[in-house]
C-alpha cells in the first residue's frame, strides 16, 4: 500500500508541476523476479521514478519506455527475458531467471477515472480492494490497462468489451476469499486482479524513549501509527512527530478512539503493569490478529492469571494473538534492535509466515499468483 499512496503522491505533484507521466505495471511474471505482478512505478516526462519494478537493472530501459509511452500517449506491453545468460544488460546484472511482462500506461490527465485515480480509490478506505488491469502479451496486441476497481463489493468497470459485469463480481470475490492476488484469462486478454490488504494500524500503548524507534520502523513501512499514554508529559506529539496520532487516554478511552479491525495491531510497552492489563481486558476479544507484550514470560502468565480472575476467558484463539515477550529471536537488545524484531514479528504474523530465514526456505521466495 505505501508504494500505491507514494506513486498518488507524486503524480499529484507532477501534475501542479505541469508534467505528464506514465504508469509502468508488473502485470505477470513466468520464473523468478524481483518483484512481482502489481509492482508499480510512476515515470515523469523529466525522469522522475516512483517506486519500482525490479532491482534496479530493468529501471533504465523502462524510464525511455514510459518516456515514449508519454510522447505517444500510448500503452505498450514490454516483455524483458531475463532469463537468457547471454543478455548482458538484463539477465547477467538480473540473476533472477525469470520473464516479466510490464505495462507502460500514459497517464491522461483529462480523464477522471485514469489508473492513478483508480489506485488512489483503493486505499480510500480501510477495506480491502482490487484493483484490474486487462492485457495481452501476443505481438501488436491492443492494450486496455487499468481499467476497473472492486472496494465495499461493488466493481467499478471503465470499460465492459473484454469482460461482463458478472463474470468479473464472480472472479473479485474469489480474490476476495483467497486474500490474494489472481490471473485470468478471458479471451485473447489476461486480467490481473490485484488485491490490497487495509492499510496496517499499529497502536502502541506507551510514550516512553523506547517507543520512538517502533514508531519510526513502522512509519517507513507506512503503516498509521498511533501511540497512546496517560501521562500528559509523555503523550506529545512533538516526541513522535513520525506519528499518524499521539493521544493522551486511559485504556477504555483507546477502544473508542480508533477502528479495529484485522489489519490493527497493538504492542503493550507503556511499563504500567495495570494499564497494560486495563488495556488487554479491552482488546483482548477484538478481531485483531497481534497483540504484543513488552516484558517477560512471566508478565504474560501473570497477566493471563489476572484474566482467569477477572472472569475473562482466554481460549486457543486468544492465545495465538498474544506475543510476550514480543519480538522474533534475534538477539536484540537495544531499543532500535527491538524495534527492528517488533515489526519482523508482526509482519511475519499479518503474512501468515513463520519468521524463517529465505535461506533454509524450501518453497520459493514470493507467493505465486494464483491462476483460475
């Protein structure tokens, strides 16, 4: 998601600035490849890039691709073999033995449903969305693009000549179900329904020096941030000016202050032991998916016999979202490495994976694109 609001951005910005742009799309990949489809990168007439499409090697060749889309006005399929050991500027500097097949799109300003007003629909809100992009990769082949959004169930189609209203409701729900991304074939065109999780929430219960770091970690992954304190000297927003909100609250407040949801997080690190407890009665039923314990083995069990006490159930399913002591094993000590191990851990949990190093890693790097 912050790789889509960073290419909003910018195309904001190149727009007040009088320039025009192109939308580069990783649409399929066959093999392997340093990105994968629903990559994007924004390219300003004047060599401006956002975000990207590979690890740098495909950068250069894509910049006067999307350039001459610009001048043309035109969308073009680009496929780059970087596969062949014997291609110098891709495979060799590459090394990922992969296919990919990138989108140039022109970006029109003039129209108001044009991709980047598309994508910037789909993080409007704290829903999960899909976003559609039709192509082909047979020779002289026209191009459709980005075309169409699901968000709140409802598809919003540009244009209906390559596929039905229906068809594409049936396939965004199943996209919907798997939570993952999916490519189909309709035709002579490929459809790639891109799925983009919420925007991740992470509140972190306490304004002490630690926090800081946390706060910062997750910003760069541009998550919302919000950090939550009862002492008015620690709630400001002036020592966490990374913060999407500093609010100054007692732990039944917090719950009434934001949405939570799947996608919101908490870490419990105010060294209060009765609010963080106060806190984890109030979330501990909530639909989120981590709560994370700062402290000892010995804090969590304490806090789970308070529970007990209190008439408060923790079953299996309330067991798997407590992580205390929180972070992943890997020797942290430092308030920064701490950090670093927090988001690991709570990246690895919203990802469904185990924290394992890619090197003892059996299957491949990135999870295929499902194909129905």
């Amino acid at each position: 998601m912050k790789e889509i609001k960073d290419i909003v951005k910018a195309y904001k910005k190149a727009y007040n600035d009088g320039l025009k742009t192109a939308l580069a799309t990783v649409v399929k990949v066959e093999g392997s490849s340093y990105r994968q489809a629903g990559a994007r990168m924004l390219v300003t007439e004047d060599g401006q890039l956002t975000g990207a499409i590979s690890g740098g090697c495909l950068e250069g060749d894509a910049l006067r691709k999307a350039v001459l889309a610009i001048h043309q006005k035109s969308k073009k399929l680009v496929t780059y073999d970087t596969s062949n050991p014997d291609d110098v500027e891709f495979g060799v500097q590459l090394g990922c033995n992969g296919i990919v097949h990138i989108l140039f799109e022109y970006i029109d300003e003039s129209c108001a449903q044009n991709p980047i007003h598309l994508l910037e629909k789909s993080i409007e809100n704290r829903m999960a969305s899909i976003v559609i992009t039709s192509f082909s990769i047979e020779n002289r082949s026209m191009q459709i693009g980005t075309v169409g959004l699901m968000n709140n169930h409802k598809v919003t189609l540009l244009t209906s000549d390559f596929i039905t209203d229906t068809e594409l409701q049936n396939l965004s729900l199943q996209v919907l179900e798997k939570k993952q991304s999916v490519l189909s074939k309709i035709s002579s065109s490929e459809i790639l329904l891109q799925y983009i999780s919420p925007q991740t929430t992470l509140l972190i219960a306490g304004a002490g020096n630690d926090v800081k770091p946390l706060v910062e970690t997750a910003s760069i992954l541009g998550w919302k941030t919000i950090v939550a304190d009862g002492r008015a000297t620690h709630a400001l927003k002036k020592r966490f000016p990374t913060a999407s909100e500093v609010i100054l609250s007692k732990p039944e407040e917090i719950i009434h202050t934001i949405e939570i949801d799947e996608a919101t997080v908490f870490v419990l690190m105010t060294h209060n032991y009765n609010y963080d407890l106060a806190l984890l009665k109030l979330i501990i039923d909530q639909p989120t998916k981590y709560i994370g314990l700062l402290g000892p083995k010995t804090k969590l069990n304490r806090m789970l016999e308070d529970l007990k006490n209190d008439g408060i159930g923790v079953g299996e399913k309330e067991l798997n979202k407590l992580y205390g002591p929180v972070g992943m094993d890997i020797g942290a000590e430092t308030s920064e490495e701490i950090a670093i191990s927090v988001i690991a851990e709570i990246k690895a949990v919203l990802s469904g994976k185990k924290g394992l190093s890619l090197r003892d890693k059996k299957e491949k790097i990135h999870t295929e694109i499902i194909r129905i």
